[in-house]
C-alpha cells in the first residue's frame, strides 16, 4: 500500500510540474502573442502529455489548473476568472473541447494500461509458475534417474546374490543327492545284513531295534527324494497342453493300488474338466491328494472318497473330499508347510513334504489350494489351476 500510495503522488506531482512549466513557456510567448491570443496551448500539450503518461486523474488536475492559470493571466480582463471577450471565450471553449477529448482518451489509455498490467502480471505469474514447474520437474526427473541407478545397480547385486544362492543351492541338493544316499543305503544294507545272517543270534529286542534303524534309515532316503523333488519343481519350466483330468485320476488310482488292497474304498469319480497344465506336475497333484485321503481314511470300515469339480464364486474348483480323520482348522495355516505334520508319524507315516510339494505346483500353474476339515469327520481341498479350457 504505501508503494501505491507513493506512485500515485508522484504521477499527481507531474501534472502540477506540467502545469507549471506550462505556465512558464506561455508566460516566455507573451512578447510573440502581444494580443493573448492561444491562451491554452502550452496547457492542452501539457494535458496531452500528462494524459499519455499519468493517466486520468493527473490529466483531469491538469485541466482544471491549467484552465484557472490560463484564465486568470492570460484570457482578459487577466486577473479575473470572468470571460467577457469573445475571442477569449472561444479559445476557452476549444479547449475545454480538447481538454475533454483529451481527458476521455486518458480513461481509455488508463483503463486499457490497467488491463495490459494485468495481463503482464498474470502472464508473469504464470510464467514464473511454468519456471518453478519445469524446475520441480527436473529435479523430480534426477530423482528418479538417480533412484532408477541405484535400483538397477541393487538389482544386480540381488541378482548376483541370487545367482550365487541357487549355485549353492544346486551344490546342496547334488551332495544330499549323492553323498548323504550312499550312507542311508549303506546303513540299510548293513540292517538287514544283520537281520538275514545273524538274525538268530540276536535277542527279539535287538531285531526290533535293527528293523527301527531299516525303517528309520529308508524313511530318511524318502525324505531326501521328497525334498529333492520339491527343489526340482521351482527349477522345472511348465509344458502346458489340454490334459484331461478324469484319466489323470485313473492312472493315479491304478497307482495306489498296492497299497490300498483289501481296503474298502468307495471312489467317487465326477465329470472333472480339462485344464491348460503340465501333466507330469498335475499328476503329483492328484497323487498326493488321493494318496493322503486313503492314508487317513484308513481307520474307517468303509471309506468314502469323492474326487469331482464345483463352482465357487463363479470359478471352477477341483474337490477332493473324504471322510477320514480330518484334523483340527486351528492348525490349517501349517498344513502346507514343509515338514509340518498334524498326526503323528506312529499314527501315520509320512515326511511332511508332499502337501508344500502340491502347493509350489498349484501356484506354479496360478491357481490357488486351501482345505476344510473337522476332528473325525473327514477333510476336503479345493485347488484350482488357470488358464483352464472346458472340456
């Protein structure tokens, strides 16, 4: 404010310095215009001049100073704000005319001066706002240059790290593969040696400690291959076609065959679909489902096994259902983790490796897997497999 304020004086300041110096050179022509003729017309330059450069009001205080100066030394009877002389008056009217025209043509001068300051500031702001975007934009384009450096150069540390990790991986599963084999077939052989040349000599006790260390020795080996296959499985790339389920399931059936003879099994087969999937990978699937529910419905009389396909939201699911003796939902976060068992292995035998096996497949294929289960009253899994085709 008190910077508007300042300009305003100085523009009204010029007008009365115009006036005066108008004054000033009409005063130095009295000896040229002895007779007082164009007693205004260094007040109209200076109105015109004022006009141009101050704007209205200065224009408009210019007139009125000028017109009372003008009138009172220069238009007769001088010294009197009375106009009596024809001459006189018609000069005064002139320029009254010129003064208005003059004046109107300041407003206008002003007001557009006053629009075009405004369009010049706006445009200034803008053009300022523009600068300090362009600016935020580079610095947020280093920004992320500097982070995309960075990310490439952790990334290829990672992937180093992860180079060197499945090397290392891959020299852990030949050496389980091969070093720790040899000594479990050796601890094996060396069981029943002991068994089938020097099995009567030893005492019952002793031959039930030596078949421990057989069964213990080849659980251990099926351990080691039931690892060694699920490693295998995030190596293994996908070799997907159509593959039919429902003679998927035959072949696993006839697979399980030996150990389930004498069992009373009721299988209960639906109409499965066809599925976009690898074959060999699908048919560990079934295998291990099918495999678990004859394990734990070998309590029952008569088991019950339903292997058939149901909607769920909308999507095809594949179920496997039985009525063995499930286990409790409280512990269902662990059931497919490596290793983790719900029964014990006096109960049931198994490694605890077959169930994370499933799981790595079905992901692998993009499905998802997930079980329901009560304590005695039987298990069901849901899994599904995508992309599918129907068959």
């Amino acid at each position: 404010m008190p910077a508007i304020r300042s300009r305003r004086l100085v523009r009204y300041g010029i007008a009365l310095g115009a006036t005066a110096v108008a004054f000033a050179a009409r005063w130095a022509m009295i000896p040229l215009v002895p007779d007082g003729r164009y007693p205004f017309f260094t007040f109209a330059i200076a109105l015109i001049l004022v006009a141009w450069h101050a704007g209205f009001g200065p224009s408009v205080v210019t007139f009125v100073t000028g017109y009372l100066v003008g009138t009172w030394f220069f238009v007769p009877p001088k010294h009197s704000f009375l106009v009596v002389d024809t001459t006189a008056v018609m000069g005064s009217l002139s320029f009254v005319i010129i003064s208005a025209i003059v004046i109107m043509f300041a407003r206008s001068m002003h007001l557009a001066r006053e629009r075009a300051d405004a369009h010049a500031r706006q445009a200034i702001q803008h053009q300022k706002q523009l600068e300090a975007e362009v600016c935020e934009r580079k610095r947020a384009e280093e920004e992320v240059r500097r982070l995309n450096t960075g990310l490439e150069e952790r990334v290829r540390q990672r992937t180093a790290e992860l180079v060197a990790t499945n090397k290392e991986l891959e020299a852990f599963t030949y050496s389980v593969s091969h070093d720790l084999r040899a000594p479990l077939r050796h601890v094996d052989g060396y069981a029943q040696i002991l068994q089938e040349e020097y099995g009567k000599e030893l005492t019952p006790g002793a031959l039930k400690y030596a078949t421990k260390i057989r069964l213990s020795s080849q659980n251990m080996g099926k351990l080691v291959d039931d690892l060694l296959n699920l490693s295998k499985i995030g190596k293994t790339e996908l070799k997907r076609h159509a593959v039919a389920l429902n003679p998927l399931v035959d072949e696993v059936l006839a697979s399980l065959k030996p150990e389930i003879n004498g069992r009373q099994i009721e299988w209960r087969i639906g109409k499965l679909p066809t599925v976009e999937c690898d074959a060999g990978l699908a048919r560990v699937v079934l295998s291990n489902l099918l495999g678990n529910a004859a394990k734990y419905t070998r309590p029952r009389e008569l088991a019950t096994i339903e292997v058939d396909q149901i909607e769920v939201d909308g999507e095809s699911v594949i179920r496997v259902r039985d009525n063995g003796v499930g286990f409790n939902m409280k512990y269902a976060d662990k059931l497919f983790g490596v290793f983790q068992r719900l029964h014990r292995t006096e109960e049931f035998e198994g490694t605890g490796v077959g169930l994370a096996t499933v799981q790595r497949i079905i992901n692998k294929h993009g499905g998802r897997i997930w079980a329901e289960a009560e304590v005695n009253k039987g298990a069901t899994f849901y899994f599904t497999m995508k992309p599918r085709v129907n068959a």
